[in-house]
C-alpha cells in the first residue's frame, strides 16, 4: 500500500535535508533529489514491524527547556 506524505527539502552547509511534515522523520543527502531518496527510506523503515532480538534498555533522561 502506498500513502502520499509531505515533505520539505532545504540546504544545509553542502547536505541537503528533507523532512516528512506529518511523522518526526528526516534524512539528508548530497542532492534534493537523493535527500528525498533516502527520505523514502527513512519511512519505509519506520513503518517496518520491529524485529528486535533483546529487550530495549528504556532510560529516563532530564532535558533543561525554556531557557532563555
């Protein structure tokens, strides 16, 4: 099944990276047309079942936020 997303592309020093608007994805590549390429990628990936082989080792971590 194939769904349609959006994403946006922009430069970044000599990467360009491409981001989906609707899911926390990115990628980057040496072109626009290779930062979605790999965009592509990246989604399909996080569509994927997950095949993990050992229980994941969840941390809690404490982020300072809202310093000015």
């Amino acid at each position: 099944m194939k769904r349609p997303f959006a994403a946006t592309v922009w430069r970044e020093g000599e990467w360009y990276v491409s981001q989906c608007l609707e899911l926390d994805v990115a990628s980057q590549g040496e072109s626009e047309e290779e930062a979605l390429t790999n965009l592509r990628e990246a989604l399909e990936l996080h569509f994927e079942s997950p095949q993990a082989t050992r229980r994941p080792d969840v941390r809690m971590i404490e982020v300072e936020v809202g310093v000015a």
